[in-house]
C-alpha cells in the first residue's frame, strides 16, 4: 500500500511550530513501519520546494511530492491541508 499524507510547508518551518505538523512527521514514520506500507510520502501543499532539517529533523525519509505526482502512485491520501492552512495563519511569522 502507498500513502500521501499532506503537509503543508512555508518559509521558517519548524516541527514544533504546532500540533498538526507534529502529528503528520510522526505519522508517517509510524506508517513506514508497517510491513503492508511499501511507500509513505508527504504532499506538498506549500510554497517551499523541500523540507529543511530544521522544518523536520529526523523526518527526511518521508519524502516531499506535489500531490498531483502522487496522485497516480498512492493508495491513500489524507487531506490535512485545510486545518494545515488554518493553523499556518496562527503560527507563520509576519
């Protein structure tokens, strides 16, 4: 099975930023362990291209593709994009 988890990335990320961006890294590395999930990877809903060490360290073998590319190549997708966008607005540094 492949899964696409959102994500959404912007300048000055930081896993601890807030709650959702935690749960997403973690998430996927509880997926990736799972021995029927062949591939795990995070949908760029953002406006960064990559995700930074500091964004998430310990997290970069999930990788980071626009949805539309793993559109055709995941199982599942889980859309957080919506609450992701919500709590950007609260946390992302004018």
């Amino acid at each position: 099975m492949r899964i696409g988890i959102s994500v959404l990335t912007f300048e000055g990320q930081n896993i601890w930023s807030n709650g959702l961006g935690q749960n997403v890294f973690h998430l996927g590395r509880v997926l990736q362990s799972i021995p029927f999930v062949t591939d795990v990877v995070l949908l760029n809903c953002g406006d960064q291209a990559t995700l930074s060490e500091a964004a998430a360290p310990g997290f970069q073998t999930l990788r980071l593709v626009k949805p539309r590319e793993a559109a055709a190549r995941s199982a599942v997708m889980e859309a957080m994009y919506q609450s992701a966008k919500q709590q950007q607005a609260m946390v992302k540094p004018q």
